[in-house]
C-alpha cells in the first residue's frame, strides 16, 4: 500500500467516529433554553423579535414604513356623519352596481343624483370589473368601489384627510 493510500484510510477511519460523536450532541439544545430551573421561557415558535404590537402584517417597521397613509382622526360628530355617508352612497350605488359593468360616469351620475357636486367627486378604474371612487367631503372622506365580479358589490369607508398632504387621495410613496 502507498502512503498516499495509508493516510486516506487512516484519516477515513478516524473520521467516522469523531463525526458521529460531534453530529451527535447536535439538536439537544432549544433556542431559548437557558437551562434547568431558568425562570425564562422559551420564545413562541416562528415569533419576531421585530414585530410591532398592531403592525398590520406583523413586518418590522411597518408603523414607520406606512406612515404616510396615515389619515386625521375624525371627531366622534365627524365619524358619525361619515357613517351616515357612507350607508347613502352603498345604497345610491347598489342599483348601478348590481348585474352589470358599471362605468366611471354612471358612478358620477349616480352620486350626483344624491347630491354630490361633481367637484367633490373623483373616479377611476383598476382593471376592466372594478371602479373606485372618492368624495371629498370637507374633514371628511367617503372611499369605495364597485365590483362588477361580485355581483353588486359596493364598498366604502370614511376616514379623515391624509396627512401627507393629498387630501382624500392615499399618497403612493412615502419616506
């Protein structure tokens, strides 16, 4: 036998044991464990150190990254009216929504219908079933859609002005 070939089997034979002794003690420990007795417990299973308490998805500095979506509190008389909007203008728009495509100037008629003007309503569309619209209402703003999948569906929810600066429209970027 060659050196070259004694030293292979020599470093194999050696190799075998003092693997299988060190992948051994592997997995023995848990993450957290600090020992018999400690008064700690370990932490939950897949939970983030970095995770803010209401933080929407639970992503690190989602309060902080989001922020510029932030809206002005509405007064408790400001949150009723707005509630109070918000059931006129589903019920408005229920019949135009329910069965068919609804178009940005049926939206607009319908909401003029119930004493909108048209420099407080905006329109839009996100794909060929789904119309958005916004009222702009003074302190207070009446967001929603149609969705012509979902037979008549209309959503919509008040809130107060963006603080970012853009009045009832959602800022898209921000920090």
């Amino acid at each position: 036998m060659t050196s070259a070939r004694r030293t292979a089997k020599t470093l194999a034979t050696v190799a075998v044991p003092v693997l299988t002794l060190a992948l051994a003690g592997c997995g023995t420990e848990r993450a957290g464990y600090a020992g018999p007795g400690a008064a700690s417990s370990p932490p939950a299973v897949g939970a983030s150190p970095y995770v803010e308490p209401d933080a929407g998805d639970g992503a690190p500095h989602y309060r902080e990254n989001h922020a510029f979506q932030s809206t002005a509190e509405l007064s408790p008389a400001d949150r009723a009216k707005g509630e109070a909007e918000v059931k006129k203008v589903k019920a408005g728009l229920a019949g135009i929504a329910e069965g068919r495509r609804t178009t940005q100037s049926q939206i607009r008629e319908a909401l003029a219908r119930l004493g909108y003007g048209p420099e407080t309503i905006s329109t839009d569309t996100f794909g060929p079933h789904r119309n958005t619209f916004i009222l702009d209402l003074g302190a207070i703003c009446v967001q929603g859609a149609l969705d012509g999948m979902v037979n008549g569906l209309v959503t919509a929810e008040a809130h107060g002005k963006y603080l970012e600066g853009t009045g009832c429209v959602k800022p898209v970027g921000g920090h």
